[in-house]
C-alpha cells in the first residue's frame, strides 16, 4: 500500500452560481464537459483508463450512477467501469480517496476521478400527504370513487417540499447546515462583523484571482444550447461590502443568529476532475505528474459540530508526518460557512479543545491567513457539494506549483458529523 499516487492533470468547469431555477446544464453535461476537455489533452486515450469514479450528492433520477453515464458520455468505452460515490459535501474527495487506494492495491492504474452536483437541478417533492391521495386516486376505478377523492383534496397538498432542504438538514439532530454553523459560531464566540469580514476578503481573493489569471489553466469553458459562453464563477460579488453584507439577514436562526446567505456559501452547479496514476502507468504513457497524493484522512465528530471536522482530519496526517499547520505551504479549508472556518482555526490555536477533543498535549496554532484559501472559496465561489472535495485538491497542487511550494492539505466539513483530508506534494 505505499505505492505512489501521482496525479497527472485536473480540470473543472466554471462554478455557475444558481439563480432560483433548473441551470442550463445537468449534472452529466458538467462532468461530461470538464472530463472530455481533461482526456482530449492526455497522452492515452479515454479507453486506456482503469476506471471512472465520480463524487455525486443529488444525482437526478435518470442518473442515479452518473459516473458511469459520463463515463460512456466521454468515449471510455463500455469496458472501462465508471461508479459513483457519495459522502455528501466531501463526494469529490472520496473519489479521489478510493482511486488511491485502488491504485495502491495494485488493481488499477490510471484512474479519472472527481465530483459533480448541479444543485439548481435539485428537486421539489411532493409531501407525504400528496402522495397518499395520488394512490387513493390512481386506486379509484369509479366515477363515484374518483368524485370521493376529489372531495378529500385539500390545496395544501400542493405545497412543494424543497428538496435541497432536506438534503441539507442532518436528521440525527434535526438542524439545517447553517444551524451547525451558528453552533460553532456560539461556541467560539465569533460575531457576525467578523463573519462578513470573512466572506468579504474570500470574495476579494476570488476577485484577485481571477484579473491574475490563477483559474484560467483549471476552467473548462461550457457552451450552452443558445450558444451563450460561460468562462468565470460567476458567484463572485466584484461589488461587495461589509456594509451591503451588514444589511442581510440570519437564515438559519432569524431571531438570534448570525449566520446569513451572505457569509455562507452559494448554491451552485460545477464539476472538478483529477487524472491519477500510478508509477507503472507514469512510465507507460510517458506521463508527467504534477504532483502525488500523499495521505489522506477521514474523520468522525459530533454531527452538530461538522464544521469542526476538517481539524479533526487533518490533524491526524500532520501527526503521521511530523508537521505542523504552518509547515504547509498551502491550506485549503472548504468555505462551507465563514464561521465554520474561522471556528478551525480558532480550534487549532485553542489548548483546551487540542486537548480534549484531539488528544494533543497542546494547541498546534492557527493557519498563516496568506496560506489558507489564498485565492478565496466557496463563500465567493459557490460550493456544489459533490464537486468540492476535487477542486480543492486541485487547486491546492495548482497553489503549489505556482508559488514553488513542496506541499499542501485539502480539508473539507461533511454534513452528518465528519471530516476529510488529503496531503498533497508537489512534483518537479
């Protein structure tokens, strides 16, 4: 299990940001989109690979495995096996996670691997309620009967149930996502100024980004049917302010909190993908690795605590390593909610929850802010779910290979109470 895993090349589309309707591309034309563009510059052709494992959270019911419907989609062919994987926001890691150790085992050697979600697809529901009188009324055979059941329909009945709010709410504790943030925002004493402080500077470092260019070699341009190009997230407020940000109000707990669209990050279609290789395949196809997959990590936590769960992943690799956070050149943390980001780091630099929590005999200390989300996050980006996981992975080895640094760590909160990491090394 100590092969090398190297990873050969990434590309993602553009983070669409939705706008209260069905997006202009479902979740396979987003991974189809990334994936094809990623295999049209390889030095194999799609049909060499191993496998294909994609990180979904919400497919849509006629793409209940996608990764092997884009796998098909892309010209692998119908031998190469496509599969999907789901450990909701951190889909996109497990991908990655579980081509490593199939890699490592021997059993396969060049593997794409990534995430997706288009979550403006994300469906409405009928209730319960609505579904019972349905059956009454496919059940009635008669006019009598079918007269019978009209008299029991109530309007209410068609009141839709929002299917991503299901998804977002964890049912051992009955909170929405956001809920879990005002937890930790509580815990740690962090206030809504420095939240929306946050979400400013991730906007303003998505901004820097890309007038810099830092996006352009990953983005994949999508091309809808009218023809309209998408080329840039377009989630990113080039206009924002603490004082339009001040003006928003708590969703999540509307008397009390904190927590607002504002400083929490965006409903949002995309797809990330990552090439891995092994060293057999590296020398087969005359491959040159940008970098390898050195460890990786999951990690269980209380699920009203989940945003807590990228200190609790990550920590265990910096031990196995002997590092600590600032011996990194480069920190992604999945910008979830800016409280949830801004509790790590204060978990991090807190002896008591080092100790009791992490088993450590004391605190490790804070991420350097210029080495953590660096070129801002999903805050400013959009987070959708199944994709996350991959792009920051990516975009952790792009850091490195721009800045000449050696390594990196990809964290990621997962709703239902867990933590994810990866510790990636630059090559060349």
């Amino acid at each position: 299990m100590n092969r090398p895993v190297y990873i050969v090349d990434g590309a993602r589309t553009p983070f669409l940001k939705a706008k209260n309707a069905p997006g202009p591309f479902a979740a396979s034309d987003l991974a189809t989109a990334a994936g094809s563009a990623l295999l049209a510059r390889q030095r194999f052709a799609p049909d060499q690979l191993d496998e294909v494992i994609l990180g979904c959270a919400s497919p849509s019911p006629d793409e209940v495995n996608i990764g092997r419907v884009v796998a098909l989609r892309m010209g692998c062919g119908q031998k190469v096996p496509g599969w999907t994987v789901m450990r909701n926001c951190a889909s996109g890691m497990q991908a990655l996670d579980a081509a490593m150790v199939n890699i490592q085992a021997g059993r396969s050697h060049l593997v794409l691997a990534g995430g997706v979600d288009a979550l403006s697809r994300a469906p409405l529901l009928f209730s319960d309620a609505m579904v019972r009188w349905l059956s009454g009324w496919y059940a009635a055979k008669t006019t009598g009967q079918k007269l019978a059941a009209l008299r029991q329909f109530k309007l209410g009945y068609l009141a839709p149930v929002i299917g991503i709010m299901k998804g977002l709410t964890d049912p051992i504790v009955g909170q929405l996502m956001g809920q879990t943030a005002e937890n930790l925002a509580h815990r740690f004493q962090i206030t809504r100024e420095e939240m929306d402080a946050y979400a400013l500077e991730s906007h303003r470092r998505v901004v820097a980004a890309q007038d810099d260019g830092r996006f352009d070699e990953q983005i994949v341009p999508l091309i809808d049917r009218d023809g309209t190009v998408y080329r840039i997230d377009d989630g990113v407020r080039r206009d924002a302010s603490i004082a339009a940000l001040a003006k928003l109000k708590p969703f999540f707990d509307r008397r009390y909190g904190r927590v607002t669209a504002g400083n929490s990050s965006q409903i949002t279609d995309g797809a990330a993908w990552l090439v891995l290789a092994s060293e057999e395949a590296v020398e087969r196809y005359g491959l040159a690795p940008l970098g390898r997959i050195v460890d990786s990590q999951w990690a269980g936590l209380d699920p009203a605590q989940m945003g807590l769960g990228p200190v609790h992943a990550a920590v265990p690799i910096m031990q196995r390593h002997d590092l600590t956070p600032n011996a990194l050149d480069a920190w992604e943390i999945n910008e979830a909610f800016a409280a949830q980001v801004i509790a790590c780091q204060r978990a991090l630099a807190d002896i008591d929850y080092c100790r009791n929590e992490l088993g450590l005999s004391g605190a490790l200390g804070a991420i350097d802010a210029e080495r953590l989300n660096a070129d801002g996050g999903a805050v400013a980006l959009g987070h959708p779910v199944g994709a996350s996981g991959a792009r920051i992975v990516l975009h952790v080895l792009a850091r490195l290979r721009r800045s000449g640094g050696a390594r990196g760590m990809a964290s990621i909160c997962i709703g239902g109470g867990q933590g994810g990491a990866m510790l990636i090394e630059r090559c060349g």
